[in-house]
C-alpha cells in the first residue's frame, strides 16, 4: 500500500480513506467502560533493560506494547522476554 499519511508540524496530510468502520463506530468503543486495562508501552533503545518485562508482569499490566528500533527490531534480551 505504501505511504499512508504524512505529518508535517501540525498539517496532516492522508492519502486514503478508510473503507472499515473504525473509532466509535466500531468494536472498539469504549465510552461505555468505566476503566479499562492498564497498557504500558515499552520504547526500545540500545541496552534498554529487559527486566522492564519483569516490572510490568510483577504489577500485574493487562498488556504491554513494544515500540522497537528502525523496522521494529529489539535486542537479544528483549527478544527473549518476549
């Protein structure tokens, strides 16, 4: 597909439409939740400490979402936890 959008300072620029439902029309609405999960996102780096997995497990997070590096790469020890 490509490029989906590109953002320059506050100017966002799309270059297609979504054809599914999405946002509050769809599954994923959640104006009706009065909590939801706890989510942490995880931002690799080089040498960032895999015992962040650890951490997130003992206080019990519902989900933990990985940001990794370049094309989404993560470190050996990263790659283990995961």
């Amino acid at each position: 597909m490509g490029c989906i959008a590109t953002i320059t300072d506050s100017d966002v620029e799309l270059y297609y439409r979504s054809t599914k439902r999405h946002t509050i029309d769809s599954e994923f609405d959640c104006r009706n939740y009065d909590t939801l999960p706890e989510v942490r996102v995880l931002y690799a780096y080089a040498d960032a400490p895999a015992d962040w997995f650890d951490q997130c497990v003992e206080k019990g997070v519902s989900g933990i979402v990985i940001a990794g590096v370049g094309n989404g790469n993560l470190s050996s020890a990263w790659k283990r936890k995961v």
